[in-house]
C-alpha cells in the first residue's frame, strides 16, 4: 500500500524586478492577513527602505510597528516575540539581509503570524528558504521555521548593495553544486530519502550560475535579477524537500566548522563557494568539475582560497577533518577525512 505523504510551504507572491518594493502592500494585500505590520530591520536597510515602506503601509491604512535589530542572536528573536505579542501585530515583515530577514521569519514562526520577505541584499538564499540561521557563541544553529508567505526583491536596491553581499550570494548558489551530489551520495549509501525534483531544480540553479558567472557584473541591476530568480528557486527547492539537502552539504559542514575555528573571518556565502572546491575534489578527482567551480567564483570576484577568506591553511584543514562531527547528515566527508586527505585536496585545487 502507498502511504507517502507531503506537505510543500511555498510563498504565495513572489515579486522581483525594478522599483517592485513600492508593491509590497500590493502583494501583501492579496494574502488577506489580519492586523498591524510588524517591520523588522537593521540599521543600514532601515535607512536606505524603511520610510518607504513604512509610507506605504500607512496609505493603506496600516500602522506599523518598527524593530531594529542589530545582532542576530536568540535573545534578539526573544525580543521580537514579546513586541508581537504586545503590539497585537499581526503580521511580520523582514527588511534587509540575512539577519533582519531571519530573525523576522524565527520570530513569525514563533508567534504563528504570517511572514514577508523584503531582502535590500541577495547575501544567502534565506530570503525564501523554511530555515534561519542564528550564531551562538562558536555555533551557528540553523532553525527550521515556515518559509515567507510572500517575497518582495527590488533589484534597484539589490544592485546597490555591497558587491561582496552579492557575491556571497552567488556562491551560496554554486555550492549546491556539491550539495546535491553529497544528497545523491547519502541516497545511496546510506538510503536517506532523495527528491529528484528538488534535486534537479537545485542543481540546474547552481549550473546555471556556474555557466553564466562572467554576465554577473558589479552594479549591474540585470544581475541581481539573475542572482534573485537563483536564491528564488534554491529556497523552493528545499521547501520541495522538506530540508536543507538539496543546498547544504559538506560543504556547509565545513563553513559551520569554520565559524567555531575562525568565527567572523568571511561570510558564509564565500565560506562554503571555497569549501564546494574542495569537496567537487573530493566526489570526482583531478579530472572533475572543480575547476568549473573555482573558476565560476573567480569571475564574480569571490573568494577562491583560505587566504581570501582570512583564514590560515591549518584552519582549513583542520575545519575539512572535523566538519563531519557538526551534524548527523552523511557527505562525501563520510566519518571524516584524514589530514593527509584534506591537505591534498585542499593543495591540489588551490585553496591553501
């Protein structure tokens, strides 16, 4: 007898393009929630889009509640809780990167309150994914949470970020290159349950940014499209697949484990583009794809090395040889890389 059964969160609205933040009580609208907007932001997108969003809400007759946060930390979501609960906010709306956008979505999921995503920077594919990431202490936690009801992504303001938030962005991208092959791997050995539609549609959006990495230009606003549309379609995958499979492989184990050696020497994006090098290395030898990888993260001026990254090579290595004991998920790093094996690796395609 069949019995499989699923449950796919999807954003209902999904708006991308020039000048669209001027349509997110449009958008908002059509999703009938109830109550005042709670905006959740950080300082720098605060200035640069919060009146205008602000301006909007009134004009519908909303007033909105304001929270700038400035650290993303568990007491910040904390704290984002009680001001929904005592402001009676029905709604949550978070503006900026990754931080505001998911403490935004942790606190929306607490309270059980409808949650939009507003993104001023496309720095990691959290803009749409059901999962936010908080640091805590020398860990970064990521926490699963429903993913936004509606995504509103003005490429004007995406373009004008810093070019290195975009370029993190495109590299959280490229790395589902080998996070879908550690998926495939973990199918294989070890039978964990492998969507092949949410691992087509990861891998194609990693191809494609792999194949068009030379048209992504700083301050070019037809590249934020393109690097919007692939956060887009990365976040839906993993809402396809229930989990973060098909865009967090070894990959991310490694970023995370950087996080405890090296805490704040680059940001994940960039972290986990150089890790996906060595761990392209690593699935299929000399003659791999690794060289498409690198050379992909070079062109859109990304981190290639642990150098770049501000990390010394024995950091690296040591972060390749622990990153297996981070969580129970099998990649291609199995039960842990030798020294030996992660200093060729990590020689061989350049990284140290």
């Amino acid at each position: 007898m069949f019995e499989k059964s699923t449950w796919i969160r999807l954003p209902r609205n999904v708006v991308v393009g020039h000048g669209v933040l001027d349509r997110t009580v449009e958008a908002v609208s059509e999703l009938y929630l109830d109550g005042r907007p709670l905006l959740v932001t950080s300082p720098t997108p605060n200035d640069i889009a919060g009146d205008r969003l602000r301006a909007q809400f009134r004009e519908a007759g909303q007033e909105p509640v304001t929270e700038v946060v400035e650290e993303a930390k568990f007491e910040t979501v904390e704290r984002v809780v009680d001001t929904v609960e005592r402001e009676d906010a029905g709604f949550l709306v978070g503006l900026g990167g990754g931080k505001a956008i998911d403490i935004a979505k942790m606190a929306a999921d607490t309270t059980d309150r409808g949650f939009v995503s507003v993104p001023t920077a496309a720095s990691h594919d959290g803009i749409v994914s059901g999962r936010g990431s908080v640091p805590e202490g020398d860990t970064r936690h990521s926490v699963a949470a429903d993913p936004p009801l509606a995504v509103v992504a003005d490429t004007e303001l995406v373009a004008d970020a810093p070019w290195e938030l975009t370029t993190a962005g495109c590299a959280d991208i490229i790395s589902n290159y080998t996070a879908v092959k550690d998926w495939q791997l973990a199918n294989r050995l070890k039978n964990v349950e492998y969507s092949e539609y949410a691992g087509a549609l990861s891998q194609m959006t990693a191809e494609m940014l792999v194949d068009r990495a030379d048209s992504i230009k700083r301050g070019l606003e037809e590249s934020a499209w393109v690097v919007i549309k692939a956060l887009v379609s990365s976040g839906v995958a993993m809402s396809i697949a229930g989990s973060s499979r098909p865009a967090s492989g070894a990959e991310h184990l490694i970023s995370h484990q950087l996080d405890r050696i090296a805490p704040d020497a680059a940001l994940h994006g960039h972290q986990v583009g150089v890790a996906s090098v060595v761990t392209e290395y690593l699935h299929s030898g000399q003659q791999g794809q690794w060289r498409n990888v690198r050379d992909a993260l070079e062109s859109i001026d990304a981190p290639t090395t642990a150098a770049e990254l501000g990390i010394d090579d024995e950091q690296f290595v040591e972060a390749a040889t622990t990153a297996h004991e981070i969580r129970d998920r099998y990649t291609i790093l199995g039960d842990g890389l030798s020294h030996e094996a992660a200093l060729e690796a990590a020689t061989v395609t350049g990284v140290i």
